[in-house]
C-alpha cells in the first residue's frame, strides 16, 4: 500500500475489488495485527486534531496583556523605583493572584470541555487476522475491514464492500434529515458527497441493516477532519469586555495625571521641596490604580461560568460569559432543542375516524381513544383505559399497529427500567406504539417469520416486508401517504375491505395534509396477501390508515420562550423541517401566536448583499424558517449582525459549524453534537435543552450589571482618594490619607466588597428590560454622573473629618490623618450599599440581601480597624488609635456618603438623571 492514505481520490468511483487491493488487504481476512501497528505508526491515529488548544504558557502569558494589567504593572515598576517597595510589591502580589485565577479558571473550562468529549469516544467491530474483535476506532487504520449495525457510529471514512438493507443517517455531515440507502456499486467520480451511496463517513451513523467495509481514510484526511481544519483558522480578537475595560484604563491615565500634577505644583507654590513633591505626586498616582478591577473582573467571569455550567451550559471562554448578556436573538433548531427529540405516535386516521393515542416518549405505557364526535372534548369511554383492540369493530386499528411493528428495522430494549431504541426514530415510535397494545415485534415475528424484505426506495417513497402466515404471505407495506394511498385499490372498514374510490383516495389526502399541517410527521400503512413472496409488493394494495407521529415540544420550553419575550430576545425557529411541523412546534411552544404565521423557506435566503430592503426587513422579522440549510443558517446570521443584532446560533452537525463560529454566540448541543461543532461554538449545552440557554443569557446579564457595579463601585473609591487629596491641598491642610494607606484601602477594600458585588443574584427585572446595546460602555454616562457625586460626597466627608479632628478636638497630625483615613475606609464600605439598583427597594435589595455583602464589609472593617493596634502594621501605615471622640468623628462623616447615595437613588427615580456624566464623558473622550 501506498503511504500516502489519499493515494485514491475517489474510492466510490471504482470497484471493491480494486479499493482491497489498493489497501492490499482481503474481506475475509482483514489486516494482521502486526500490520495494523504498522499503519497506525505510519498514519497515527485516527484523531480529528482538535483546533489549536492555546499552550498552558500562552493562557498564562494573555493574564498580564490588559491595558489596566499593563498599566498596574508600570505603577508597580513607578513604586520600586522611587524607593516605595511596599506599594510595588504589593501591587506585583496582587497581579500574580489575578493571573492565577484567569488562568485557572481557562484551564478548568478547557478540562470541562475536554471531559465532554471524551464521553463520545467509541469502539468499532473490525477484523483482523480473520476474526472479528471490537478496538477503539482511534487505532483504526486505512484498510481495516469494519463491521457495522444498527446504531453503530461510522468511526471514518469508509468504502461499503457489502452491505445488507444498509441505510445510514448524514445529517450531520451534509444536512439530510432522511436516512440514505447504501450499497457497494459504483458511483460516478464526480458524484458530491451527499450521492455517494457506496460511502460511509466518519461522524454519521447506521440506522438500518449491518454493513461490511475497508477503511480508506482515517483522522484529519476523512471527510469531517477537512472540514474541522477549516474552521481552525480564524483570527482571535479582543472581547468586548477586555476592550470596554482597556478604554475605562486609557480614561483614567489623563485622569491620574491631571490631579498629581495639581497636587504636585500646589504643593511646590505652597513652599514644599519640588522633589518630594515630585515624589509624592507620582507615588499617589500611582497608589490610585485600581488594582482591584482586573482581579474582581477575572473572578466575577469565573464565577458565572461555574454557575453556568451547573445548569448545564459550558462556556468556552470568559468572554462569552458576557456577551450573553447582550443576546437578543437566539436561533434555535427545533428537534431535541424545542422538543424531547422522541419521536411519538400520536394520532391514527383509520377510514372510521380518528384514534388517539396517549403516552409520549418512550412510554411503552399508553392508549388508544376515539374523540368524542359530540364535540365537547371528552374521550369515548370504550373498555377500560381506552380501546379494546380485540373486539371486531377495533380490527383495523389492530392491523394497523401489526403492520407498523412488522414493516420495521427499528428495535426496542429495557435495561434496568430504561427503555432504549435503535434504528430511525420514527420506526421506533412505531414500535412503542405496538407495545402499548401489547404487540411485541419478536413474538409477531415468530407466527409470522419474514421472508423477504424490500427496503425504502426514495423513488417510491414506499418500503415493504413479507411475512409467512398460513402458507401464504402477508404483505406489510408503510410509506409516504400520497405513494401508498396511489398503490392502493381497497381499503380496510370495520366491515371488512370494500374499493378504495377516487373519491376516497382524495380524502385520505386531504386527512394527510390536515395532519401534515397539524405539525404531525405522516406515515400510511397498507397491507395485501400474496401466493408468492417475489410479488411485486406495491400493486393492488389495501389502505389500512394513516400514522401522525410528533416530536413533542418539552414541557419547561414554552413559559421559557414568554420570560425571553419580556426581556426583549427573540426566539427565531430554523429548523431542517417541513413549513407545517416547524409552525405547529413555534405555535405551541410560543414563538409565534397565529396559526397561520409566516413561515420562510431555506430556499428563499440569499447572501444579504443579494437582498431587497423589502426582503431584508421580511427575513429579519419573520420567526419561522423551514428546510433550512446550513448555508441559510450563515446567511440569517449575517443579515441579524448588519441589523446591529447579537445572534446566538444552536448546531449540532459538522453542516453546522461555520455557522456556529459566525454567531456572536455558537450553541452547540453537548449530546447529539458532533466533535467539530463542539469546538466551533462558544457554549455546548449538556443537556441539549432550550431553557439551559435562557439560563446562561440571564447569567450573563446579571454578570455584566454586577460588573458595572463593581466598576463603579472601585472608580468612586479611587476617585474620592484622588479628590480628597486635592480638596486638601487646595485649603491648605496636610494631605488626608498617605500613599501606602490608599494601596492598603486599594486591596483591602476594593477587592473583597467588589466581588461580593459581583456576586449578586440576578433581581426580578433582570430578564423584564430589553438587552443592552453591545456598543454600551461599562460605564456609561449616568454612571459618570453618580462618578462625581460619590466621589465628592466621600472626599467632603473625608476633609471634613480630618479639620473636625485638628480643629475641633485638637487632635495632633497623625492622629487627624488617622481620623480621616479611617472616615474614608468606613465610607468607602458602607458606600457598597449605594450599589442598589435604582428600582430596588431600600431595605431589600440585591445587596442588602447579599451575604458576601454583609461578611465583606464586616472582615474588611475589622481588618481596616485592627491597622490601629497591630504595631508593625500601624507604623507602616502611620496610624494611631484616636479614642472615643475620634471613632465618633469617623462614623458620623462616614454616613455622609451613604446618605447621598440613597438621596440620589430617590432623587432619580422621581425626577430623572442628572446630565453632569454627559459633560465628564466628552471631558474625557476629548
């Protein structure tokens, strides 16, 4: 064999015998194990390389590489280099333990994700040295001989070398919903992937009959690896979040150096020498980096996406934790996502009337109920528990659930109180329905053995079994509704058969397509009696009825979809399904209210360049789109993205991987998903569910309005440092708090009451206003405006402190300083209280009911007091203990603030925003 594994292009093109010999391998022998390890040595293993896993250094290196990061870093450098050590080298600790915590917090979502597929590893028959054994399919080599059934995985690329009833489910890989029939002749060379029907490929799987076939590629060369090294290429950008807080850091620094330059020159006009002055400037412009932002960011993301994957929805990356908070269309597919993915029998047309049938999944418990012709929505009470399939005016009901059972590849098992099929799942729904009524396929097949089957022909839209009964053979025949209703000439009554009329077959069509339109999948049965098991099976038939199988939609879905409408997300359906099924399933789980909304087909989306104004406004604000492609899925996408959406994207085939790296968030379904859509998405959904989804948007909005909390929160208390030093300067007392105290303030209580901002729950409202404008800044200009009145409040309080305790009480210098350092750090935590949404209540809030709010504060207060007492660290920081009448001082100016805070809160609510942050923004910006 050639070492090159492509060394035939297109193996579908020639004979079997000419693709063994290529691989120098026999049918009935297969490969020798020791020439299996050779070709595994030689190839590797049969592996889709997964898309470039950033190194462990790489991760660790992108910690240090935010402007705040960068900029913390200098300032640390700033401090070491003016003698300052303690400031730099605390500042250097407090960077290592953010990067520790992103860093293994990546790791950990990585591990997670890794785990998940590993839980999809399979084994594979094959055969080598003449017997057959099962091997893990990632030492399958080019050439093995692969023995496949029912149910089984493909685990490459393969060449059918013979086949028996083969069919094979490529959705996946090429959109198809409907199971392709598989042979070993040969296809035309320049046939496309989707009609070559002597090909089996890695990722799809057998639904039907057992297969023989030779391995002709394997890992990265198959069909799924090209695709899968495609995706692997695209460029990696900056989040916007990283980006909303790189610019909040470019906005401090003009900030920083406006105020230490006023501070340095008042101080030098003040008669101070010019180099300490120098010093001092640079030493609190320094100290005033909010070195807690970066830290209380990383974990704050860390935390919601713990939280996340609780309710089952793996977030790949930090990022993408908070650009869920801006979704606003999510595109869901419909099977599994929407619905169980179980298909159910749920309805029976028979030529008396219509039966329904109970018990939904894999319920093998259930009945069979005829409405009430009166109208008035009650069942017919007909024999206990529903209808009694023995008696003769039920017979054709019965015949029709024989025929189900019998026309059938699907199969049935229960272990351990679990009921599990294989085989298509419309085949197995049949199959339940049998066992509700107590037919058992393996004991029919015993009175009545098959002897002959014809498999499902896509000319014919038919399939057919023949089974012995009496010496004579009865066919079972079970197809598309208009293919079967043609072939047939009589039909089955109560009474016996009578002739099936034009007149007749016009009606089982239109009961076909009321049903079609109901949302239900519609299968016909018919059956005749033959002589000879070599007649033709699709002549002359007798019409027993007609099947309504549904996918039914999840009970949690539909008050789901109404929480998202309230909070301004569209849910927008793109399903491969028919326009009737997809609109049933969107009406009944309350994407849209109209039985007859618009439904848009696949085949009418176009690149958006292509479009019309008119199209374009039709597409965007339709809910409903049918036989959709993967092509239409990117098209749909791009046309919501220049609309200024975000759009969250759900895919679960390799079909659908360019489309999940294209939404701003790709859902993947961690189930049924493949490998390759997995890696292309930002989110993988364990469970596969809908409402898991609706979990992580709400997480992610409630993680960016924490964010923006803590933001502010950290800002006001750096801010307020600044001014507090600059209101004293400028009237001439001693500087209010000392470059190492504001570091100490800086860690101690930035850090712990920031992330126990972070870590408040979600209020009521969160999910009851419209998402937030991606292009929003953190901080906005409301935000800039409540900036300056809580930085003014606290460094007001903070002077006012400190000429209360040198003028009032004639407290020396350092116990004054000590007054308002104190005045300030108290401040500062009970300001964490005006954090408060503007809409919340006083008293009950997200952070009045926030306990890490309460502990935060109190272990930050006792550690800000305990700087008094512990004698290396009050000499450090220059403090002293002040006595009765300067703890009074401390608690009533430090109120101030708090007062304020609630003061504004009110103040907004009734009479609007101040424009005083419109003016600090464009300052800024300028």
């Amino acid at each position: 064999m050639s070492d090159d594994r492509n060394g035939m292009e297109t193996p579908w093109s020639v004979a079997v015998t000419e693709v063994l010999d290529h691989h120098d391998v026999s049918s009935s022998e297969g490969l020798s194990e020791r020439e299996a390890a050779d070709r595994l040595e030689r190839f590797g293993r049969n592996e889709l390389r997964e898309s470039e896993r950033k190194p462990w250094w790489k991760i660790l290196y992108e910690q240090f590489t935010g402007f705040i990061i960068i900029l913390l870093g200098a300032a640390a450098l700033g401090a070491l280099a003016i003698g300052e050590t303690i400031e730099g080298y605390s500042v250097i600790a407090v960077l290592i333990i953010n990067g520790i915590i992103g860093f293994v917090t990546e790791m950990r979502a990585i591990s997670s994700m890794e785990s998940l597929q590993e839980l999809t590893e399979i084994e594979t028959r094959v055969r080598r040295d003449g017997e057959d054994h099962e091997i893990p399919a990632e030492e399958l080599v080019p050439g093995d001989l692969v023995v496949l059934e029912a149910g089984d995985v493909v685990p490459a690329d393969l060449r059918v070398v013979e086949a028996n009833k083969l069919q094979a489910d490529e959705s996946a890989l090429t959109g198809e919903s409907v199971p392709v029939g598989k042979t070993s002749d040969v296809i035309d060379a320049d046939a496309p992937l989707a009609e070559r029907e002597n090909m089996l490929y890695k990722g799809t799987y057998v639904t039907r009959g057992s297969v023989e076939a030779v391995v002709v590629s394997t890992g990265m060369d198959t069909e799924l690896g090209k695709i899968s090294e495609s995706l692997q290429e695209a460029a990696e950008e900056k989040t916007p979040l990283q980006q909303r807080l790189d610019e909040l850091g470019m906005k401090l620094v003009p900030l920083l150096v406006v105020v230490a330059t006023i501070v340095l020159l008042s101080g030098w006009l003040r008669g101070h020498d010019l180099l300490l002055m120098v010093e001092e400037a640079i030493a609190l412009a320094i100290a005033t980096v909010p070195e807690g932002l970066p830290i209380v960011a990383t974990l704050v993301l860390a935390r919601g996406m713990w939280r996340m994957a609780d309710r089952n929805a793996l977030i790949s990356n930090l990022a993408s934790v908070e650009t869920l908070g801006s979704t606003n269309i999510i595109a869901t597919d419909k099977t599994g996502t929407l619905t169980e993915n179980e298909m159910t029998v749920s309805e029976i047309e028979l030529a008396s009337g219509t039966v329904e049938v109970t018990g939904t999944g894999l319920d093998t418990e259930g009945t069979f109920h005829r409405p009430d012709e009166s109208g008035d929505g009650s069942d017919a009470a007909i024999g206990d528990g529903g209808l009694k399939l023995d008696a003769p005016e039920n017979r054709p009901l019965d015949e029709a659930l024989e025929v189900g059972v019998l026309c059938n590849n699907a199969s049935v098992t229960e272990t351990d109180g679990e009921t599990e099929t294989t085989g298509d799942p419309m085949e197995a729904a049949l199959l339940i329905a049998g066992l509700k009524a107590d037919i058992d396929r393996d004991d029919l097949l015993d009175s009545m053995p098959e002897a002959r089957e014809v498999s499902f022909d896509p000319s014919v839209k038919m399939m057919a079994t023949y089974h012995e009964v009496d010496g004579r053979y009865k066919v079972a025949v079970k197809g598309a509704p208009r293919a079967v209703v043609e072939a047939a000439t009589r039909q089955v009554t109560e009474d016996g058969t009578e002739d099936l009329s034009d007149g007749a077959k016009e009606d089982w069509i239109e009961r076909s397509d009321r049903m079609a339109e109901d949302g239900l999948r519609v299968l016909a049965l018919a059956r005749k009696t033959v002589d000879d098991p070599e007649t033709e099976p699709y002549e002359n038939l007798e019409l027993l009825g007609l099947v309504g199988l549904i996918d039914p939609p999840r009970e949690e879905v539909k008050s789901t979809i109404e929480t998202c409408k309230q909070a301004g997300i569209r849910v927008v359906m793109v399903t491969g399904d028919h326009a009737g099924t997809a609109r049933n399933i969107a009406k009944s789980v309350g994407i849209v209210d109209s039985d007859d909304a618009e439904v848009v087909e696949g085949s009418e989306l176009d690149d958006p360049e292509n479009l019309s104004e008119d199209e374009k406004e039709r597409f965007a604000n339709a809910s409903i789109f049918a036989r959709v492609n993967p092509e239409n899925k990117l098209d749909l996408i791009e046309l919501h993205q220049g609309l200024g959406s975000i759009v969250a994207m759900t895919g679960d085939g390799v079909n659908d991987s360019p489309a999940l790296k294209s939404a701003d968030i790709g859902v993947a379904m961690g189930q049924r998903g493949t490998q390759v859509a997995q890696e292309a998405s930002d989110m993988i959904l364990r469970d596969d569910n809908f409402t898991s989804i609706y979990h992580a948007v709400r997480e992610g909005r409630n993680i960016f309005r924490n964010i923006r909390k803590f933001v502010l929160y950290l800002m006001s208390c750096n801010v307020s440092e600044l001014t507090s030093i600059l209101l004293a300067t400028l009237v001439g007392l001693p500087l209010p708090i000392l470059p190492l105290q504001i570091l100490f303030l800086n860690v101690v209580n930035d850090i712990f009451p920031a992330f126990a901002l972070g870590a408040c729950d979600a209020g009521d409202d969160v999910m009851n206003r419209p998402p937030r404008d991606p292009d929003e800044p953190i901080m906005t200009r409301t935000n800039w405006t409540e900036l300056a009145l809580y930085g003014t409040a606290l460094s007001v309080a903070t002077v006012g402190a400190l000429a209360i305790a040198g003028g009032l009480y004639g407290q020396g210098s350092r116990a004054a300083v000590t007054v308002s350092f104190l005045t300030l750090a108290f401040g500062q935590l009970f300001h964490v209280f005006n954090m408060r949404e503007v809409t919340s209540n006083l008293l009950r809030n997200e952070v009045t009911e926030n306990l890490y709010v309460w502990g935060a504060v109190a272990l930050s207060g006792i550690i800000v007091a305990s700087t008094l007492y512990i004698p290396g660290v009050s000499t450090a920081l220059k403090t002293t203990p002040i006595g009765v009448e300067g703890w009074t001082v401390v608690f009533g100016m430090s109120l101030i603030p708090l007062v304020v805070g609630q003061i504004e809160r009110e103040t907004r609510r009734h009479f609007g925003t101040p424009k005083l942050g419109t003016m600090i923004e464009n300052a800024l910006s300028d």
